[in-house]
C-alpha cells in the first residue's frame, strides 16, 4: 500500500502558494525551465570538466596528473547538480528528449545509471520523504540507522563519527551495488520496469562501459607507464570518493535536521497535505556568502525544492522568500539555517539513531 496525503485542495497554504508562484513567473514573463544562464553555467563546467581531463591525460608528473584527473571529478559532479537534477525533474528543458540526453551524458564520469537514479530520487524520495519503506533513501542498511523505526546494531553508536566514510563510499556503491541491484530486478524498482529488454541492457551496459574505457582505461593506457598504474588508479577512487563526499556534504542532513519521521499506518492515510509533509520532515539552509548558492543547483534550498520539485532551481531563492511569508502567516515550520547548524543538527541526529531504542 502506498501513502496517501490529504488533497492539497483542503489546504488554504497550498493554493495561496501556487497562485503566488504563478503571479511571480507572470511578472516576469518567464517559465519554470531552465534559461540562458543555467544552460551558460552547465557548458562552463561541462568545458571546465573536458579541459581538465584533456590536461591529466597529457600531463607530465603525478602531481599535474593528479590536480587535473581529481579536479575534473569535482567539475564534473558539480555539472550533475547543476543540470542533471534538474533534468531529473523535467525542469532542465521542456524536452523530454533533451532531460533524458543531459541526465545520460553527465552521469558519465560518475558512473551511475541516470533512469534508476532518478526513479529512486523521483518517484520514491520526492513522493515519500521520511516514511518507512517507502523513501529508498532511507531504506534500512546495515551501514547507518536514520529512522526510529529500523533495527539497531550496536556499531550504530559510532555512526556519527564513520559517516564521513559512508558520504565517501555512496557514489560508489551507488554504481557497484544500487545499479546492478536494479538492474537484476532486486529491489522495489523492478515494479517500474525501467530499461526493458534487450534494449535496456546494451543502454545499462554501454553506459557503464563507457564510464570504465573513458575515465579509468584511457587514463592507465596513456598516463600509467608516466605517472604509474598505481596512481592512476588511486586518482580514479580519490575523484569517485571526493565527487561523493561533495555531492552528500550538499544534501545530507537536509531529511535529519529537526524532522519527523512517519510509519504508515495501516489506513495507508497521512494526517496532512503533501506541502505539510514537506515542512515536517525537511529544511532549507543559508550559504554564506549567498552567491556560492547559485552554483550548488538549489540544493541548499531543499525544503523549497520539495515543494516545487518541476521547477529550474534558478527560481528557488524567489520563491523561498514567497514560501517563508506565506508559512509564517499561515503557521507552517519554515526553517532556514546556516550550515553549521545543519552540520549540528546532523550529528545529533547520528547520535540519537545510534542509541539503543528506548535509551534517552
């Protein structure tokens, strides 16, 4: 049984909201999708990525090597969140065939297979935030608890120190376990029948063909009898965990930071509209200074983003400021903090799932 909210239409907030987020793009003539200037910021990092990658293969020391092979990692991560989440959501372009296109080309370097990143982002996490075994971003695993209602082990009391380790590895295990895990019909995405046929095998496997030959092989054929096939290597796994590290440093805590969470009960009924349930188990947080905000793909505007997940995140810091005033005057818990709060509130949140149920 899948949840169910109550209609936005008994919530007098949610349709203030989207006539005010409406009237906004009304009066400034403009559409949810992405413009000039985000598609100007993508081709940049994009540019930055391939100038980077073109220079470690043509490097000559390890330590030039180095600094350009990692560094286009960093870029290139930070070219999927500024285009590929967006793409996910439609809300890159107006279309279809261009979001699929961008979503499959800069997962690339990652390695990642983009249709089943995005079912679990969309149609599970953005549809079922922070309730039990419905939100696949916070399934139980044996690697950290982050629900009251998930088994305990006794290493979880250290969960707030290895984390870290965890934010590393989730690129990784994304391409080496979640992937193939899909793939072979094991997890909750088999219902959705993403990638089907024979089809959706030489796609899957193409992609992570590529991934291997291009970013990996190329590197250790050109640059393995200059730099060392060691090093070579160790650069692949140090990009794969920094790129990891950034990307969860972006969005972890967001779902932890003073939130609820939810077991369905057994009506499948939730007690609130989906907007409220946006507002109970997620938040937005401030960059310091605020333009570094503008190049993190509206992920610090979290809460925002859930409520207008169809929207280019070039509209967020607008529209948070509609979604402040209007939850202040209709009651609702608009949270928006700094990092290192953030960063705090994670950390107690750690400490608090890795106690044994029932200690305080």
């Amino acid at each position: 049984m899948r949840p169910h909210y109550l209609p936005s239409s008994t919530s007098p907030f949610s349709s203030e909201l989207r006539r005010e987020v409406a009237a906004y793009l009304a009066s400034e003539l403009d559409h949810r999708f992405g413009n000039a200037l985000t598609w100007l910021k993508a081709g940049s990092l994009l540019a930055l990525a391939c100038v980077l990658f073109v220079t470690c293969l043509r490097a000559g020391n390890a330590a030039a090597f180095l600094a350009s092979y990692i560094g286009m990692f960093l870029a290139a991560v930070m070219l999927s969140v500024n285009s590929m989440h967006d793409a996910s959501h439609g809300a890159l372009s107006r279309f279809r065939w261009l979001n699929t296109l961008v979503m499959r080309a800069v997962t690339l370097p990652l390695g990642i297979e983009p249709a089943y990143w995005q079912a679990r982002h969309v149609f599970y996490h953005h549809a079922y935030p922070n309730i039990e075994h419905h939100d696949l971003d916070t399934e139980a695993n044996i690697f950290l608890r982050q629900t009251p209602f998930q088994a305990w082990y006794p290493h979880f009391r250290f969960q707030h120190y290895y984390w870290p380790a965890i934010a590393a590895l989730s690129l990784p295990y994304i391409n080496w376990i979640y992937d193939w895990s899909d793939r072979l019909g094991k997890t909750p995405l088999a219902q959705d029948r993403l990638l089907p046929g024979l089809r959706g095998w030489v796609v899957f496997i193409a992609s992570k063909l590529i991934h291997f030959g291009v970013f990996l092989l190329l590197p250790l054929a050109l640059q393995g009898h200059t730099v060392g096939y060691g090093t070579v290597f160790a650069a692949y796994v140090a990009g794969q965990t920094l790129a990891s590290c950034i990307l969860l440093m972006l969005i972890l805590g967001t779902h932890w930071a003073e939130t609820q969470f939810y077991l369905l009960p057994g009506s499948g009924r939730l007690p609130h509209t989906r907007d409220e349930h946006a507002f109970l188990t997620c938040c937005d947080w401030v960059t310091r200074p605020a333009f570094i905000g503008a190049w993190l793909g509206g992920l610090n505007h979290h809460l925002t983003h859930h409520l207008f997940p169809g929207y280019g995140h070039r509209h967020y810091a607008a529209i948070a400021r509609i979604v402040e005033r209007l939850a202040q005057q209709h009651g609702l818990p608009y949270r928006a903090i700094g990092y290192a709060e953030l960063l705090a509130s994670q950390q107690r949140f750690l400490r608090q799932m890795g106690q044994p149920p029932g200690n305080p």
